[in-house]
C-alpha cells in the first residue's frame, strides 16, 4: 500500500515553508484514502447497493485525486493520498497503523461505496484524529450520516462532489495547524515574558511598552513613511480633525508597529495602546492597524488576547479582516451598534477593493488619526469571539447591515456598524465584548471548525 503525495506538499513531515512571519511554518500535514471495492469484484458479485451498478468508483477516483492536488497546491498543504482503494480489514489496519505512525495533522477519507462506511468508522474509532468524512450524493442513507455527522473532531460531507467543501475541511486543519505555529506580540506592561494559548497552542511573546515607545521614537520620517501618509491622505474621502502632521505620525506609528512585527518573528500583534495613549508616549495606532488589517495580518487593541484569537482564526479561515469593536445596541430598532477607532478598509480581504474612509481623530483621546471606515448596507456579516480557557468556547452570529452614524450626532468610536442579529429576537442579547464582525455569512463554517477541533459554539 503505497501513498501519492498530492500537491506541492510533500510526504508527510515534510519541512517546506509555509507563508507566515519568521518563516517558522512548516506544512499541514494530511493523509487521505479512498474506501471501495473494485468495481470488477461488484460486478462478480451481481449486486451493487449504493451508489448503484452505473457509479464509476474508479473515474470517481482519478476525478478526486486531481481536484485534492489543485486544493493541496492552493493551501499549500502536503495530502497524501492513498493510490489503491480501501476495503478489507487487514488494508484498513495497516493504513491506521500507517497513520498512528506519522501522526498527520488530520485525515480526508472518501467513500464511493455505501458498506465502506463501517471502515471510515473504524479508522476513526482508532486514530482519533481530526477528519474530514466525505461520500457523494447517493452513496449514504441518513442513518450513516447520522452516525458522524455533528461528532466532535469529525466533519461529514454527504454532498455531489463539492470540492468547495473538501477544500475548507482542508482550511480548517491548516488553520489549526498555523494557530499553534503562530506567534502573537503582546506589547504591555514593563516585563518581558512568553506564554501559550491552551487548545490553540498558539505563542504570546509579552514584550514592554516602553520597547514600542523607543522603537517609534527611532523610526525615521524615511521616503517609505511618507509614502504611506500620502496614501493615507489620497484615499481617504475627507479629512477632519487631523492636521497633515498628525498622518505623517500615524504613518511612523505604523512603520513602528511593522518593524516589531518583522524583528520578533510574530504574525499578529496585540497593544496596550490606550496606556500609551493617555501618557503620550505613542500616538493612537489606529490608522497603522487598519494598513496592518489589510494586509492580513491580525492586530489586535487593549491588548485584548481573545479579540486578537479570534481576528486571527477568521483570517486563517475566510481570508478576510475581523472589526473589534465595544458591543451596544439601538434598543429602540432592536439594532446591534459596534464601534472601534481601527478597522480594516479591505474589508473583502487583502486582494479585494477597499471601503470608503474618512480621516479622524482618536474619538475618546480627541488626538491622532484614526480611520471611519463606512460599511456598505446591505452586506451580510457574520460576528465571532473566541474565548479561551480549559473549555473554551466561541459565541457566533449573524446579521446584515443596515448602516452607519457619524459621529457626532451619534457618540462612541470613529468606526462603527448597526446590523441586524439572525439567530435572536432581541439584539441586546447578543453577549460579549470586543467581538469580531466580518465579511460574509461563515456560521455554520465557523460551527463546523468549532466542532471539528473541541470547541463549544454557542449565541
């Protein structure tokens, strides 16, 4: 029993280097198989079942294996899949003794053959690894699906080959993988100190405020700084409160933030800023965490480690920028209001088009830059936060826009969003704080992650 490795990943193990900060990253690893019988021993036979005498397993198969290597070079995963199909016992034991041995990342285990179901199973049973379960339409009665379906760390497809879905069961075992190789910047406080996320496993690298605070002062107004003002400057819709100065200093703060990033290796950042605010010793980093958004890398305000989780887990997932914002609502309209003074304008993601901004000042400090990002009405959103802990557990909901309020008449932070709330009847209910607004309906994507890796969903 031999595997094909699919995609630029190599075997399982392999060392290449994945996208990400520092270049710490190695490959998510997943092996794969194909449960039936050959064709030829059903046509001995005389009887088929489910899928049925016309279902060709084999072209099934060819079809699959180049579809999962497109996805493998896209994600930029190593999938091994096996070459000759599943379905006796003593091929079934050696594959989950193949598994246990190189202890891949996860499983993608598809089924042509309605009786190869108790094999998925039992490779289940006995690895214990996160898997993604897939059968074609018509292969599974709903008892079989039932079986799986909604089981923790198993995430079933019984759909006609959607490659859509194998691909983010695919995204979902990379984000794992990447959040417990990915480091956050935590700059707060006046000690340096190293920590780890339970269940994540992702880093925190605790540096002092005060190395953030010498690093801006050293930043230079070099040819770069200016540049990013400029286009500050040029994009935006109008300018307000802020002097032309005050976006030169927003652009160094952001060439400050970006060059911490770049020298201690971390592919998210977290600030105290509001210490560094009221003491003036940095100016708001608003405008830098929406540049720093934009470019897909999470940042996180208050230093708040949930908020910044979170913001990454939906980057991973959706490549798309999370909002943070402080949580109210429009008791009247029975409206959910989120406000912050950063949000990304690449709302759609890095490749996409940006939003409309205009250039204000930190709303509560009343000094700096920061960015009111107009959201579109209309747009479907989904909102996250991600709570650690020993149980941890991610509050999900749903919504649409219904607009935004200038501020004045209305009060709060620079950027703020009203939306709709799908899965309650009062909006003031929604819980939390600091919560994740993005792009896109992804709830039941995000539930399926959730699921798929120990963690409780819950409104």
């Amino acid at each position: 029993m031999t595997g094909l490795a699919l995609g630029r990943g190599s075997l399982i193990g392999s060392a290449r280097a994945a996208p990400a900060a520092g270049g710490r990253k190695g490959v998510a690893a997943v092996r794969g198989a194909f449960l039936y019988p050959p064709s030829e021993l059903l046509k001995q036979a005389g009887y088929y079942s489910w899928p049925g005498s016309g279902f060709d397993a084999e072209g099934h198969q060819k079809t699959y294996t180049h579809r999962i290597a497109a996805i493998a070079d896209k994600l930029e995963m190593g999938i091994v899949m096996e070459e000759e199909p599943l379905y006796q016992p003593a091929g079934v034991a050696r594959f989950i003794e193949q598994v246990k041995q190189h202890k891949p990342d996860g499983l993608l285990l598809i089924a042509f053959k309605k009786s190869e179901w108790e094999s998925v199973k039992r490779i289940i049973e006995e690895v214990s690894i996160p898997t993604v379960a897939m059968a074609t339409l018509g292969v599974l009665l709903m008892p079989h699906i039932r079986e799986l379906h909604g089981r923790p760390g198993v995430q079933v497809i019984s759909s006609l080959d959607d490659f859509d879905a194998i691909e983010y069961g695919m995204k979902m075992i990379r984000t794992a993988r990447r959040m417990r190789q990915s480091r956050i910047l935590s700059v707060t406080g006046m000690e340096s100190k190293e920590m780890t996320v339970d269940t994540l496993g992702t880093e925190i690298r605790v540096v002092p405020m005060q190395r953030l605070v010498e690093v801006y002062k050293s930043t230079a107004t070099t040819a770069r700084v200016r540049e990013v003002a400029r286009g500050y400057l040029a994009n935006a819709r109008e300018r307000r409160e802020p002097s032309e100065a005050d976006v030169l200093e927003a652009a160094r703060a952001y060439a400050a933030c970006k060059r911490m990033l770049e020298e201690e290796q971390a592919d998210a950042i977290m600030i105290q800023c509001l210490d560094g605010i009221r003491k003036g010793q940095i100016p708001p980093p608003c405008m830098g965490f929406m540049s720093l958004r934009d470019e897909g890398i999470p940042a996180g305000c208050q230093n708040d480690l949930n908020a910044t989780l979170t913001m990454m887990l939906v980057q991973q997932l959706f490549d798309k920028p999370g909002f943070q914002q402080n949580a109210a609502c429009d008791t009247e309209k029975n409206l959910y209001f989120g406000a912050h003074c950063t949000c990304a304008s690449k709302l759609s993601g890095p490749a996409g088009p940006a939003q409309p901004y205009i250039l204000r000042n930190h709303a509560e400090a009343g000094i700096g830059v920061a960015p009111q990002v107009l959201w579109p009405a209309g747009q479907e959103v989904t909102m996250a936060h991600y709570l650690t802990g020993q149980e941890p557990h991610m509050l999900i909901y749903s919504g649409k826009v219904v607009g935004c309020h200038d501020t004045p008449p209305a009060g709060g932070c620079r950027t703020n969003v009203v939306i709709t709330i799908n899965e309650l009847d009062n909006a003031c209910e929604v819980k939390g704080m600091h919560q994740t607004i993005f792009f896109g309906r992804h709830t039941a994507q995000l539930r399926a992650f959730c699921n798929l890796f120990g963690i409780t969903a819950t409104v």
